[in-house]
C-alpha cells in the first residue's frame, strides 16, 4: 500500500485529487478577477445580468431570470434599476405585443466590455510571469475545459 509521500508529483492526478484542488484554484482567481468588476461600480448580480444581455442577446424579463438562476421578481428589480441606470432598455416583443424584451444600452454594453478588458489585463499580467513550457499546459488544459463545457450544455 502506498502513501501519500510515495505519491510521484509527475504522475497524473486521479479526478477526485483533482477536483477539490481545481474547484480551489478556480475559487482564488475568480476573486482575484472579481477586485476588477468592483471598479465597475457594479453589483456582481447586475454585472452578470448585463453579461447575458451582452454576449447573450436580449431577452424576456422570464427568461433572464431561468438564465440566472433567480426568481421573475428577483430579476423584475434587478432589471428595474438597471433600467433606472441607463444600463438596459424595454422593447416590446415584436412576437408578442403584451411581453416586453430586455435589452443592454450602449452604456451597458461599455461597462461590460471594459471590465471584461479589465479582467484579461490581469490575466494577461499574470500569464507573463509564467514559463513558456507552463503557458503551454495551461493552454492545454484551458482546451480541456473548454471541451468539457461545451459537452455538458
């Protein structure tokens, strides 16, 4: 029977080794990216409802809401204030005149994509103090993920 200090570093983790120390890594660098949003002066809710409506397209105030994970209500005031803010717009669906879509205004649109810049920046930062040889796995285990993702949608 081995032990955990006859355990040889280069060989490859099993998935349950693995797991908790990239559900870790991934924890530290989203609170690492997420000092970042806070210059945008934005609530981390806003910002990911302004998200979906950026990268995602507009939508219903119902489907915004199963998108995030949260209640009609919940969203109705997120989106509310938004709203207030100058940060989205209501149209009415050209499908249905009694719904109405939600969509990002241009200034909605230039918070996100300069936090978004803002995020990459920091990435980037601290990519480039990382070996060539190292960039090269994490490119590749980005590839994994990536697949991964995609396969479980």
């Amino acid at each position: 029977m081995s032990s955990p200090q006859d355990h040889d570093p280069a060989a490859p983790s099993t998935a349950n080794e693995l797991a908790p120390r990239l559900h870790s890594a991934v924890l530290h660098l989203l609170r690492q990216l997420a000092r970042e949003d806070r210059a945008s002066g934005q609530s981390p809710a806003r910002l990911s409802a302004l998200s979906v409506l950026v990268f995602g397209g507009p939508r219903a105030i119902g489907r915004l809401a199963r998108d995030e994970g949260v209640s009609a209500p919940t969203m109705t005031r997120l989106v509310a204030a938004l709203e207030r803010d100058g940060l989205v717009s209501r149209t009415a669906d050209r499908d249905d005149r009694r719904s109405q879509r939600i969509e990002a205004t241009e200034r909605g649109r230039e918070i996100l994509v300069a936090g978004r810049a803002r995020r990459v920046a920091t990435l980037e930062a601290m990519l480039a103090e990382v070996r060539p040889r190292d960039r090269a796995r994490l490119d590749a285990a980005v590839r994994i993920i990536e697949e991964r993702l995609l396969a479980t949608r």
